[in-house]
C-alpha cells in the first residue's frame, strides 16, 4: 500500500487532504504540531482515516526544526514502510502591516511555512530516490503569486515555496519524481475564521464564483497530483482560488 505523509494534518486543508488520500488507498502519517491539543485533534483524524481500511499513524513535529523532522521520517519510514507522496501543508500568519511588523513575525513565519518544506525535501527526498518514484505536493497561497497587504512574510514565505516546487521538479525529475504546487485561494479554515465578517465579504469581491473555497476542494486536486493519473505534471502551481485571478 502506498504511503502519504501530510505535515500540518490536525485540521483544516491538511485534515481534509489525510482523509481525501486515506479514501484514495493510502496509509496516512498525519504530522501535528508538539502540542498536546494537536495531538487530540490529530487522532481523530487518524480515526476517520482509518474507517477507510487504511493505516493511519500520527507524528508529532514540529516542522520548522530539522531535527524533529528527521526523527519524524524515520519514523513513518519504520512503521509504514515508504514514503510514496509527501504533502508540505503546515502553515501559519502572523497578519501586519509591514510598518507594524517585528523581526520575529518575519522570522516565525518564515521558519515554518518555508524552512519547514526544506527540512522536509532533505528527509524525505533521499527515501523516494530509493524507492524511484515520488509525489511532492507544497501548499502555497495566491498570496505567494499576487501579493497581499498585511502579509509580507506570508507572501515571501509562499512566493519561496513555489521557486523550490519548480526547482526540485528539475532536481528530481529523472529520478521520477514530481513536486508540485497548490495554490489556494480563500478556505473555510481555522486559519481564516480569525478574519471579520467584513473583510471576508470583501475579499469575495475578487472571486469569481463569489464563495469561499472548501478544505475538500484543494484534497481533491491534492488527490489527482500524488495519483498516477498526474504522472507527467510536474513544477506546476495550480490555483484553487475559485477565480481570483484569470
Ligand atoms: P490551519 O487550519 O491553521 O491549519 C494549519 C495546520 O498546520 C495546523 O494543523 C497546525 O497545527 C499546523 N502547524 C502549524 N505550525 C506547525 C509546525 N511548526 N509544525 C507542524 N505543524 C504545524 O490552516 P489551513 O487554513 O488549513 O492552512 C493549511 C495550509 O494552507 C497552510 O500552509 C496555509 O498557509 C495554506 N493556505 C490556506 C488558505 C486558507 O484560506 N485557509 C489559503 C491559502 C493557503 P497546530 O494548530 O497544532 O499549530
């Protein structure tokens, strides 16, 4: 059985996507941050996974730390035998304006949504160059292609993101394996119930099917990227935005 490993997998996008592959036939290593309220929410997601007739293991790391995120790997590789897609989700804000930033909020967000994805490619790349097949999915934002006020470090951290998909396509492309990138756009999350009901309407102003977008609705081409069906996609950003930008 085909193994996924899903960073950031305690709830929203990366919750949907570890159920959406569990469904698909995959055993799933659900990643949650250290925090004991992580790992509660964590192991019900394993459940829900599992009443798939999967395997489902939770691992407790904290992306942003090299040293978690090998030990993390070499666990998943011991209990579950591979890593055959790998889903860098984990992702935090810390919204200012730049004027109000600090050195900290640029570094905090940086180090997990961006290092995280570099520890995790170092760890996990070198297992599917053995296994000579490999999906790479990296969740990056349209903040990372357009831009968004109040998310300087936000947006650098996704723009990063895509420049390491298409680099790592070109890296590990004859070792068949792909990396490529979501795109989300608006999503009913934990991540964007802070906003107020104000800036969420008008942030629909600019989406072309006027809702916002379902966590399932980036599983779903999560999905189609780790399957075989994708098996000549590779260094591409694929928006899920409901329309933001044509
Ligand atoms: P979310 O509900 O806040 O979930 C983020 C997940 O990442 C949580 O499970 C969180 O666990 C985990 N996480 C945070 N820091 C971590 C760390 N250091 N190590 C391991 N796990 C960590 O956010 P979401 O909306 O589902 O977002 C998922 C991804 O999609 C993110 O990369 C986000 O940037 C991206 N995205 C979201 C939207 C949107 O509209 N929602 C739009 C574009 C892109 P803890 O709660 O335990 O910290």
């Amino acid at each position: 059985m085909a193994v996924a490993l899903i960073t950031g997998a305690s709830q929203g996008i990366g919750a949907a996507i570890a159920k959406r592959l569990a469904k698909d036939g995959f055993d799933v290593a659900i990643n949650h941050s250290p925090k004991e309220s992580s790992k509660e929410k964590a192991l019900a997601v394993a459940e829900e996974c599992k009443a798939f007739g999967v395997r489902a293991v939770c691992c407790a790391a904290d992306v942003s730390k090299m040293a978690d995120c090998e030990e993390m790997v070499k666990a998943v590789k011991e209990q579950l035998g591979s890593i055959d897609a790998l889903v860098n989700n984990a992702g935090i804000t810390i919204d200012k304006l730049l004027a109000r930033m600090t050195e900290e909020d640029y570094d905090a967000v940086i180090a997990v949504n961006q290092k995280s994805i570099f520890n995790m490619l170092k760890n996990v790349c070198p297992v599917m160059m053995k296994q000579k097949h490999g999906r790479i999915v990296n969740i990056t934002s349209v903040a990372g292609l357009y831009g968004n006020p109040g998310q300087v470090n936000y947006s650098a951290s996704k723009a990063a993101i895509i420049g390491m998909t298409k680099t790592i396509a070109k890296e590990y492309g004859r070792k068949n394996i792909t990396c490529n990138a979501v795109a989300p756009g608006f999503i009913n999350t934990p991540m964007t119930e802070a906003l107020s009901d104000e800036v969420k309407t008008k942030l629909l102003d600019n989406v072309a099917l006027k809702r916002y977008g379902k966590p399932e609705e980036i599983a779903g081409v999560v999905s189609f990227l780790v399957s075989e069906d994708s098996s000549y996609v590779t260094g591409q950003v694929i928006e899920v935005s409901g329309g933001i930008s044509m």
